[in-house]
C-alpha cells in the first residue's frame, strides 16, 4: 500500500514537470513566433529605401532623386488604394487594368525626371527583376520542372 501512495505522488510529479516544460515550450514557440512575424514597412519608407537604390544604380541627382522618391510614393499609395478597391472581389481584369494604369504614369513620370541614359538602364533593371520575380514564383526560365 505503501509503494502504491509513493508511485502516485511520483506520477503527480512528473505530472506537474510535463506540464511545466509543455507551458515553457508554448511560451517560446509563441516568443519566436511574434519575433518572426514580417512587418510591413510604410509607403513612405519603402519609396526612400527604392530611392535610395535608384540613386546608387542610375547615379541620381539630389534633385533627380527627390523626384522619383515622390513618384514612388505616389504610385505606392494609388496601388494600395486600387488594392483596397478591389479587396475581396472577384473583378481581377479591372484591377489589373488600373494597376497598369498606375504603372504606365509611373513609366511616363519616370521618363520625364531620367536622362535618355538612365532611362534606358532603368528599363533594364525592371527586366532584370521581373524575370527573377518570376523565377521566385516558379514560373520563370530556370525554374525547376516537376514530373516526368
């Protein structure tokens, strides 16, 4: 009788230290979790961050980059707001169309704030990227074939 009231305070002790090391698991796994969640950056820093690069890329004037900071920031916040539009719908075409819309502006006021010369190796910069957007998404030249 005796050994049967030690085996159970036994038990109720490993008991309580499973339930103390589950409760730690839960606590750091949910730690990690908040520490790893993506923020997003606002309009405002992404446009200076592009701009930026632009900057070091295509050797930008302070006026120049200015300029194409606005610009940016421009097409951001109407691209969010076509985005917001459209939230939930199923109207993708018209979407698309606007978002090309905003796209083709920025194309145009792009033009306008570069030189021939920086226009030209601009339009090579987003070839570049959108070929290695879609190699990300799996749909680009050296992206990887399943099946036979």
């Amino acid at each position: 009788m005796i050994w049967f009231c030690l085996k159970a305070e036994q038990t109720v002790l490993y008991m309580k230290k499973f339930i103390l090391s589950l409760a730690a698991i839960l606590i750091c796994a949910g730690a990690y979790a908040k520490d790893t969640a993506k923020v997003r950056k606002s309009p405002e820093e992404i446009a200076a961050k592009r701009s930026a690069q632009l900057k070091e890329k295509l050797e930008l004037t302070d006026d120049q980059k200015t300029k194409v900071y606005a610009s940016i920031l421009d097409k951001i916040n109407r691209k969010q707001a076509i985005k917001e539009k459209y939230k939930g719908g199923t109207d993708k075409k018209s979407m698309r169309m606007e978002m090309k819309a905003v796209e083709d502006g920025f194309d145009a006021d792009m033009k306008s704030i570069l030189t021939a010369e920086q226009y030209t190796k601009w339009q090579g910069i987003k070839v570049k990227q959108k070929e290695k957007h879609k190699e990300k998404r799996g749909k680009g030249p050296k992206a990887k074939k399943t099946g036979p």
